[in-house]
C-alpha cells in the first residue's frame, strides 16, 4: 500500500504527460451547490467528475459520521463508471483548496493505486476550460477491503493513548466559536489545531516546504508516527498532511497517518463532553526520540 507519487503534483507535472493520468474533479459545497453543475460550466479539459455523495461517501448516520467511507464494491463502481482502471494515475482537484478532492486521493492512495492533488486546485490551470464530457470506455477498477490500519477510533484519541489528536478545521470551528454545521462547538480534548488551509499561500498553492515543517514542528509534532488527524466529516485533511522528514511536502504522509471517525462521530459533538478554548493552541510535549509525552 505505498505510492511512488507524491500526494501533491504541480499543473506544469500534469501537462508534461496528459495521456499517463487521469484527471477527476471532485467539486462538492457544503451549501448544497452542484459540484456537478460547476464542472458543466467549466472544467479541466479532458477531467472526468466524482459525485462525492453518490460514490466516495455511504449514508450519514449517528454511529458512522456524517460522511463515513462508502462500501468497496460503490467506489470501485464509481470508479468503473468513471473510466478509472486500477493501473492508472488520478490527479485530483477541486476549487476549495484541496480539502474536498483530499478525499479521493487518500481513497486511492491507501488501497495502493497512484493518486496525488493538484497543487492549487482548479485555479492552477490557466488555459480554456471545457464544458463537455468526453466519452471513456468503462474501467476495470478493482474493490479492495479500506485498511483498517491506518484508521482510528474514537478510543485511540482518549488521553493517555500515546499519540497526538490533530484537528485540521478551521481555527473558529476548533475554538468553539461558531460551526455552521454541528450541533456542539468545540473540539476533540487535547487535540491541536492545525487548519488544512492555513497550509496554502493566498493562490491556493502549497506553502513552501520549510514553511511547512515549521509550523507542523511549531505545534510540537516531530514525526508523522502516532499522528491521528480529523475534520469535521472524513472530507479534508490531506492538505494539512506535510510532516517532518519528508523530501517533499507531505510525502508519504497519508499513509503514515491515521484518520479517526471524524468530529461529527466523536461523544463531545453529540452533547456529552466539549472542550471549547478561544486561547492559545495547546499540545503535547514531544520526547528527544520523537513519540509523544501524554
């Protein structure tokens, strides 16, 4: 289950080999716009759509999350219908810094097929944008089992479990100042905050490498190891995946990292706990050896 591929390629990667990828765009709002609808008026030229309700997510529910992983066989399906085979690189991008197509990437990637995000989204293409389909034969995609390895739950967040709880939403979500989307304010105990998109310059590109490592090692993360990252439903925490150690940003990080059931799974945001702070981030010390301190 490894990649060669980086999880994030520049527009320049794609051009320079446009018949050995794949492109998908992975356009969904929180607000119930048409991600389909947006990539009918405009999209990469040769990019096919992923509906991310119908094929990357199963139905919401109290014990499963808002967005919890479809079943293999519906994403293999998807993929199918897609023109997606299991030999093919899939670069994907949407409009919304990455946190929406972060999804199909760490889909594919941790059942080990080439997938990486398009480093600035749909922005990074400056050329004419195509408002056609244009026809690809069915895939031959297969279902694997989702490693279960690399998923946590909401018991290896508790205290005392060694590893250190990451929350990549934005910063008032974390803080409990407002959440548009879940019931209760606040956020996972002793988790840290470190917003995905706080990781992108003002163009939607990734910050620079030594950037990065600075401000994941800011927040007393020295290693991508016993890193356990969430959002508020399994959509978007690739961008904020560009750990220490790496050769570039993020390599190799989403299979490091383990991804808990999400914010909208966790007791507190169903009304038994919460931990709400409009103060400075807190977080765990990080021993010499780089494992961390409870």
């Amino acid at each position: 289950m490894t990649s060669s591929l980086p999880p994030f390629v520049d527009i320049e990667w794609c051009e320079d080999r446009p018949r050995e990828i794949v492109m998908a765009d992975v356009r969904w709002y929180l607000d119930g716009a048409s991600g389909r609808s947006a990539y009918e008026a405009g999209h990469i030229p040769g990019a096919v759509f992923m509906d991310l309700d119908r094929w990357l997510s199963a139905e919401p529910s109290r014990e499963a999350g808002r967005n919890p992983l479809p079943d293999p066989e519906v994403f293999a399906e998807g993929m199918r219908n897609a023109g997606i085979s299991d030999a093919d690189t899939v670069v994907a991008y949407d409009d919304a810094g990455g946190v929406i197509a972060a999804r199909l990437v760490w889909m594919l990637r941790s059942t080990g097929h080439q997938a990486a995000l398009l480093n600035g989204g749909l922005a990074a293409y400056t050329g004419e944008l195509e408002t056609h389909q244009r026809a690809r034969q069915p895939g031959r995609f297969t279902a694997t089992p989702w490693p279960f390895q690399l998923l946590a739950s909401i018991q290896d967040t508790a205290p005392g479990q060694g590893k250190i709880v990451v929350d990549a939403r934005n910063r008032d979500r974390y803080e409990g100042r407002q959440d548009p989307i879940d019931p209760r304010l606040g956020h996972i105990p002793q988790a840290i905050n470190l917003p995905c998109r706080e990781n992108l310059d003002p163009s939607g590109k990734l910050l620079a490498k030594e950037l990065l490592h600075s401000k994941v090692a800011g927040v007393g993360i020295l290693s991508a190891n016993d890193v356990i990252s969430y959002c508020g439903s399994r959509r978007h925490r690739l961008p904020q995946r560009a750990g220490p150690g790496t050769s570039r940003p993020g390599q190799g990080a989403p299979l490091r990292r383990r991804v808990v059931p999400v914010w909208a799974r966790h007791p507190t945001a169903g009304g038994n706990r919460l931990k709400k702070t409009a103060g400075p981030t807190s977080f765990f010390p990080i021993s010499p050896s780089g494992t961390s301190v409870p």
